[in-house]
C-alpha cells in the first residue's frame, strides 16, 4: 500500500496514529515510542532532520495509514455471511480456558491466555509477545515476552490504556523458536505488514492471536478512572486492573495509604462506559477492523445473551487462518481450552456496536477527506456495503455530521505536536540517575 505521509511523525500529528509500535520496531535507530497524554503511545522521531528514506520502513509497516486484504482467493470454508462484516472467519466457538486461575483472572473465559500457554508448554514455541502493567508506574503498559505459565497469568486481563506490542517484535525475531503474539487487530495489523518485509520475523511468528476492540483510551483515560475513584494521587498507586478476576470484572485499583493499602473499584459500565470510552484515540473512530481480521485466531466477549452476576467467564473464539484452525483444534484436543461449536449468528448477535461503528467508517473517513482531514485507507474492506446495511438512515446521517463537528473539535486539519507524558515518579528516578 503507497502511503502520502511523510514519515510516521506526520501519521501521528495528523492522527492517524493506533501505537502499536511497530515503526520503532522497523527503525530502532530512528524512533522511540513516547506516551502523549491525551492521544496513546506515539512515535517520536530521534534525529528531527532525519531524512524520510532512513525511515521508509516505519511507512511500509504502519497500519494507521490503512490496511489492505489480500487479493488472493478466500479458502473456500469461509462463512461467507460473516466476510462483509468481520473478516474471513472459518470456525466460530464458544468456551473457555481449562486452567481455572487462567479463567477466573482473565479478561473473558481466559482464551487468549490459555491458547498462547498451550503453545509454548505443548506446541514446542518459545515465549508469548504481549502486554503487561509496567512494574513502577502499573497505570502505564510495557510490552513483555514470557516464557511461562506465571508470567501469562500475570499480563491477563484487557488494559483499556495505550500499549504498543509490535515496539519489541525484534525480540521474537531473535527468539530460539516461533513465539505467540497478542495484540489488539491494529497491532496484528502491523505484524502482517512488518512480516511482509522481515522474512526472519516471519519465521518467527507461530501464532498470532487478535482480541475484539472498540478502542483505545489515553493515559489521561486511566488517570480520569483513578480520579473517580477517589484516589488523588496516581503516584500512589500500586495496581491497576481493568476487568477480570470474575466476568467481566471490576476496574479495581490498590493504592498506598498512611494506614498501609486499600483497593476501590468501579463496575465495568462505571469505568469503560462512564470514563474511559470518552477518551479513546480518534484514529479508533476511522477503524475498520475492530475483530482482528488478520490474525490466526481472534478473541472477544460472547455477549449474545444477558450475563448472570457470578457467571465464570467465556470467551468467542474466531478461527481466522489454516494456523489458527491446526492450534485450536490442538490446544483443545490437549486440554487446555474446553470449546463447544458456535451457531456464526453469535458473533454478531454479541457485538453489535462493533458492526455499527465499523458501518461507521465509510460515511466518516469520506468527510475527513471533503473537510481536508486525514483518513486511512482501506482496500478490499467492503465498507459502503457495511455502512449501507448496518446503520440506521440517523446513523448514516451522523456519520458525515458527526464527523464534519469533529474535524473541528478534534482539530483533525492541524498538525499536532506530540509532546511526551512523564510520570512523576519516573521524573524522578531520571533526576537521580547520573
Ligand atoms: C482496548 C480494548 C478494547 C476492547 N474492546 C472490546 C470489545 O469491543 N468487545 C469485546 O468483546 N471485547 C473487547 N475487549 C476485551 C477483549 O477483547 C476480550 O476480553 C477478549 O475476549 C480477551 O479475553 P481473554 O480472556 O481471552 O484474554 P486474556 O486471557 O485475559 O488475555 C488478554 C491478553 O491481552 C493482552 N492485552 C491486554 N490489554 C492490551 C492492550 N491494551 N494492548 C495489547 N494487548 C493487550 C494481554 O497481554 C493478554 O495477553 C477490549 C480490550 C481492550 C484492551
Ligand atoms: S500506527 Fe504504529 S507504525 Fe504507524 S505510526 Fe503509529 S506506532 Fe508507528
Ligand atoms: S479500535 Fe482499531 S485502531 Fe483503535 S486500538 Fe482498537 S484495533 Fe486499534
């Protein structure tokens, strides 16, 4: 795909920016990742006059610019009734992970989990490339590779936050053997694209595992969700989880006080819907894949039905490729997943609002270009279709409306300037460190 910017510093100052990472991964002499408080993990260019060619792989590798499926002919087992609207999917179930801790910690029924655990502990992989909460400041993300069973369990859970898992793929492609890799659809994305250019990358990838996403909150998100909960200092906090620990979970965040520590919560409505979804990055608004339509397997919450309180988690598990199909069968067959075939009308019976804002998508990328914004580009994604048939003639109607106000109040025709979140506390471990 032939991109118009630049380099990725323009993709993020116009926005268009998701943070996966992977363009520091492509050009670690040239970018670093940086937090941007109000937008998600950015990439920041290290030498300011560096010339465009010296980071011409960062382009090729970024999904913020647009993704393209395949020419190729579909295998023929593609449930044709889902490709529209969720990708190629050829097996859709329902289940959850065998290993009740792995279950009760996760974010749905423990799939992705245990799917990437069956992978290094039976399939002869080396390590999971993923996301955990970073040890000193635990409301920001850092990206980590583990090797066993503790070390999946303690990165369960979805992190409504900025986390970029592509900025340290070259970790899986110096591993001994393939590795699993997690991400959001945005980060699988930019695993397909850098594999495409990196034969030793693609090597490497064994399995690459997607979860569902509506999108992804800012920093200032997290730090809101805190302030709610009554916590005024966010130095003082020890742990932050954003769902798990039963389905889906409460937001539940230990904090240090004079009297030792304590841990407020807030319900999943009270945290995702009251606080976090209001500050998701605008390039979530232009998404069309919000289900993992390039990974192996993708995951998500099947939230067909009304969930009893108490209920243990399940999870909606989409097999996607020929990979995918060969590791779920043999994780299941292996005991690590307990899985029962799913009717393919679950997966859109549970996520409706992921169908409608994926409809969204053509009506509003179209008045970002009338209004001089930018917007990605999607080939062989069938969205006039999506938003012809999904949305409602109101919603159609907001999609070029809303989106005319929100050039403006987003400021989608400026140039940001993306200036890096320092946390306090890593202020000042820099200042004492000589
Ligand atoms: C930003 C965001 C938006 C989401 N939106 C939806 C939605 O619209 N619909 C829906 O059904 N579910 C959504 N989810 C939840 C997620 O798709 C499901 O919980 C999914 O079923 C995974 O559950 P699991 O129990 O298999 O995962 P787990 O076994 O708990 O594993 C979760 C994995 O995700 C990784 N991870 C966590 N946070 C991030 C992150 N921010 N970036 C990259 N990797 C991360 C962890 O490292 C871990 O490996 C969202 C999650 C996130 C983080
Ligand atoms: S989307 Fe990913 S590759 Fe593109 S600029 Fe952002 S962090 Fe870099
Ligand atoms: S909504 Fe799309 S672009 Fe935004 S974080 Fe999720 S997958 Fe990435």
């Amino acid at each position: 795909m032939r991109s118009t910017f630049r380099d990725v510093g323009e993709v993020a100052a116009r926005q268009l920016c998701c943070g996966c990472g992977a363009c520091a991964y492509a050009c670690p002499g040239e970018i670093e990742m940086i937090d941007v408080l109000d937008q998600g993990r950015r990439p920041r260019l290290k030498n300011a006059l560096g010339e465009a060619s010296r980071t011409a792989d960062a382009l090729k590798v970024c999904p913020g610019v647009g993704l393209e499926h395949p020419r190729e002919k579909r295998a023929p087992e593609v449930i044709r009734e889902l490709l529209p609207t969720w990708g190629p999917v050829l097996e859709v179930w329902e289940g959850h992970a065998v290993d009740p801790e792995i279950r009760w910690a996760s974010s749905s029924g423990g799939a992705a989990s245990a799917l990437a655990l069956f992978c290094i502990e039976r399939a002869d992989m080396h390590g999971v490339l993923h996301v955990a909460a970073r040890p000193d400041v635990p409301y920001l993300n850092r990206t980590v590779l583990s090797t066993s069973r503790e070390e999946i369990l303690a990165a369960t859970g979805s992190r409504y936050a900025p986390a970029s898992p592509c900025d340290e793929l070259h970790l899986v492609e110096e591993a001994p053997r393939p590795c699993v890799f997690i991400g959001k659809p945005c980060d699988v994305a930019a695993t397909v694209k850098a594999r495409a250019i990196r034969p030793k990358l693609d090597e490497k990838l064994g399995l690459t595992i997607a979860f569902f996403c509506a999108g992804t909150p800012s920093t200032r998100g997290t730090l809101e969700m805190i302030r709610r909960m009554g916590i005024d200092d966010p130095e003082s906090v020890v742990s932050v989880r954003y769902r798990g620990m039963g389905w889906p979970g409460k937001a539940a965040v230990r904090f240090r006080t004079e009297a030792g520590e304590e841990t407020r919560e807030l319900t999943y409505d009270q945290s995702w819907g009251g606080v976090l979804e209001k500050h998701r990055q605008w390039r979530c608004y232009v998404c069309a894949d919000h289900t993992g339509e390039f990974a192996d397997v993708s995951v998500g919450d099947p939230w067909y039905r009304k969930i009893r309180a108490g209920e243990p988690g399940r999870s909606l598990v989409l097999v996607r490729s020929e990979r995918g199909r060969r590791a779920v069968a043999a994780a299941r067959d292996a005991g690590y997943l307990r899985l029962d075939r799913a009717d393919p009308a679950i997966l859109p019976a549970s996520q409706r609002e992921l169908a409608r804002t994926r409809g969204a998508v053509w009506g509003r990328t179209l008045t970002c270009r009338l209004f001089g914004a930018a917007a990605p580009r999607f080939d062989r994604f069938p969205l006039f279709w999506t938003w012809w048939t999904q949305l409602s003639l109101k919603e159609k109607a907001q999609s070029f409306y809303g989106t005319a106000k929100r050039v403006f109040t987003k400021k989608l025709r400026q140039r940001l300037t993306c200036e890096p979140y320092v946390p306090p506390r890593a202020r000042e471990t820099t200042a004492v460190t000589p």
